[in-house]
C-alpha cells in the first residue's frame, strides 16, 4: 500500500499514548488510532485537545487500552467532554468490569477516568463497523494478553499490541512483568509475532520488573523507547539492558545513532514509515 505510517508517542510523563494513521501519497491522512490515553500533567498537553484543537477531528476510529492503571487512561473520560466520539475500543477482554472494578477498588483509582473505561467494557460489545486492518491504509494489527483469572493484577493483564506497515513492526506491551512475559511466551503466536519486530515500546515505562530477557530469544528490535518521567527511582535505569539488544537508529534532527529513545530525554518520537519498511525517526529535543 503506498503512502507512509505515521505513529507519533507522546511525552506524558510515567504514562503512555501514541497516535497512528496513515498517509496518503497526496498527504490525506486517513483514519487515527490511539493507543493509551495519558497527559502530561506538567506541561498541560491532552490527547483530548490535541486531536480536536490540532488535529480538528471529532472522530477517534481506533482506541487500545494496554493496561488498566491511571498513567495509561488519565484523559480517557475527557475525550467524551470533548465531543470526540471513538468508534472502536479495544483491550484484554477476559477480565469482566465486575472484577475490574475489585481490582481498582482495592487500589483506591476509581476517578472519572477509572469510571469511563469500566463502562467502556460494558458499551463496546458489538462488532466493528469497520474492521481495523481492512481501514487503516494497509496497517494491521496483532493483539494478545494473559487471561484471568491466571493474573490477577493488571499489569499481567496489559494488552500487548503489534502494529505493522509492510515489513515495519512495532509492539506496545502495556506494563507486562517477567512473569506475565513468560506466561504470553507460552502461546505459539505469539512467539511467531515477537519475530521480526523492528521497534519495542519498553514494558512498565522501562521499569526493571517490565525486563525479560527471554523476549529477545525471539527478535532483536533496532531500536527501544521508553516512555517515563525523569529519573527518580533506581528502578528507572534499565537502559543498559535494552540498549545491548540492538544496533540502534539515526534520529533525523540530531543525525545521532540511538539504541533507546526515552520520552523523558527526547520529548515526543515520531515514525514516518514507508511501505518497504524503511523510516525516520525525529525527535522534539535533540536528546
């Protein structure tokens, strides 16, 4: 399919969001996915405002939820006060609201947001109109996730996602833990998946416990990015162990080879991404 992907994670502090469309040869961009819906609690961005003020769309096609924790949703309720309406909701459907809704109790988050995306569970139960991989200008979509009740907690329940543009892979695995890792290495497809992926999102903000080597018995990505907050917890410097599994990629704006792109360093990442596979990566600071 001509044309370019265009996916852009956003710098949201220890939280995540990224948007992917496509776009045509002509520069018409097609129809947008969001995946995660968290803010930047410091600088006031919103995806919310962004894609009615900037984007001037009323329309989200295409939202993942990866995990069930504030970081991944904080704007979530705001899209619907907006007036923005999403069209599709997508997230690990073997857990029920009745038992979301435990888990978040016993963590104390039912803010608005908590309240939106439990009731999302319940409205979005129906088939899409308009299936992903036959709308978004050849782009496709792979998802997995561990059941319950096999976890409990939902960082093991994190949806992970793979998003491909000809031989271009990206995955988004929410806050998987090693354990939650090895339980989705279990599943045939998707060690079959993990192959060839060319761009990994670090689980858990790059969190140590997010770490599990044996992903990379599967695939050597060329580059990582971590979306996170500055550094304030040792358990935030995890970079060395990524940055050893793979040959890295030259950032457009700097002309610098990098192994691993963090949010915090680098402000909002963009992929530009050609049918072939080839593609750019610029950066909003120089890192």
């Amino acid at each position: 399919m001509p044309g370019q992907m265009i996916l852009q994670i956003w710098d949201v502090q220890h939280g995540a969001c990224a948007m992917l469309t496509h776009q045509a040869d002509n520069g018409e961009q097609g129809r947008l996915a969001m995946i995660d819906s968290g803010d930047n609690g410091l600088t006031g961005w919103k995806p919310s405002t962004y894609i009615k003020n900037h984007l001037r769309r009323s329309v989200l096609d295409y939202l993942f939820i990866t995990n069930a924790d504030l970081d991944h949703m904080s704007d979530l309720n705001n899209l619907w006060t907006e007036g923005i309406t999403v069209s599709s909701f997508q997230r690990n459907r073997s857990v029920s609201p009745e038992v979301l809704r435990i888990i978040k109790e016993a963590s104390g988050e039912l803010t608005d947001d908590i309240e939106r995306y439990l009731a999302l569970h319940t409205d979005y139960i129906h088939a899409v109109d308009a299936p992903f991989d036959q709308h978004m200008g050849g782009i496709t979509v792979t998802a997995f996730s561990n059941p319950y009740p096999r976890f409990y907690d939902t960082n093991n329940l994190s949806l992970a996602v793979f998003f491909k543009f000809g031989p271009f892979k990206i995955l988004f695995p929410g806050d998987l833990e090693e354990d939650g890792w090895l339980a989705m290495l279990e599943q045939p497809a998707f060690r079959a998946e993990l192959v060839g992926t060319t761009v990994l999102v670090a689980s858990h903000h790059g969190r140590t416990n997010g770490y599990c080597q044996r992903i990379f018995d599967y695939f050597e990505p060329q580059v990582v990015v971590i979306s996170d907050k500055s550094i304030v917890h040792s358990t935030q410097k995890p970079h060395y162990q990524y940055a050893a599994s793979n040959q890295g990629v030259l950032v457009s704006n700097t002309n610098r080879r990098r192994r691993c792109l963090t949010t915090r360093k680098d402000g909002w990442i963009l992929f530009k991404v050609s049918d072939d596979g080839r593609y750019t990566v610029t950066t909003e600071y120089n890192g």
